[in-house]
C-alpha cells in the first residue's frame, strides 16, 4: 500500500517537472517587441532603398498579436514634383521562426497614402 502511494507521487512529480519544463521553453520562444521593432524598421529601410522618391524610412508602433507575432506600422516619407511631401503607412505581420529564433516578415497590408 506505501509502496502504491510513493509510485503515485513519483508520477505527479514527475508530471509536474515535465509540464514546468513544457511552460518554460514556450516561454522561450516568444518575439519580443524591441526585436520585431528592429526588424521591421530594417524592412522599411530596404523598401525605401528601392524607392527612389522616398526621403526617410522608420516604424510608428508594434503591438503583440501573439506570443510569436507582433504587427508593427512601418512608414515612409516620399517627396515627388508633382504631390511634393507626403508619408505612407503599411502594417507589417513579424513571425519568430520557432528554433531559430529569427524574426521574419510573414505578411504586408496594403500602403495607404
């Protein structure tokens, strides 16, 4: 009967380490919002290289969305002869890669002007 009592405890032990094990390495995968702040604002940065009316580049915000995906507005500031100055927005979905940890753009909305 003790010998029942002490196999059941060892197997809710043993339960217990593996769902703290579980929690904690999902705990490990989340993107945090500073790094899907940078990466975005290097993504607007190369969109802006290839724009030859665009003056300047940057990220307004970044909200969560999830544990691995934060959606953050990326801007750009154009100047052309006939429409002079004007910024663009664009919401841009960032993805942590699980087991890598890089952070990647997974999705665009449409430029508003």
């Amino acid at each position: 009967m003790a010998m029942r009592r002490l196999q059941r405890y060892g197997v809710v032990v043993l339960l217990c380490a593996a769902l703290a094990l579980i929690a904690d390495a999902a705990g490990a995968t989340k993107l945090h919002v500073p790094v899907a702040s940078h990466r975005a604002a290097s993504f607007a940065k190369r969109t802006c290289d290839h724009d030859d009316s665009c003056i300047r580049s940057g990220v307004s915000n970044c909200r969560r969305q999830r544990a691995r995906v934060v959606l953050c507005r990326v801007f750009l500031r154009r100047r052309t002869e006939v429409q002079g100055r004007y910024r663009c927005t664009r919401q841009v979905r960032l993805s942590l890669i699980p087991g890598t940890r890089h952070a990647r753009v997974t999705g665009v909305g449409s430029w508003r002007c």
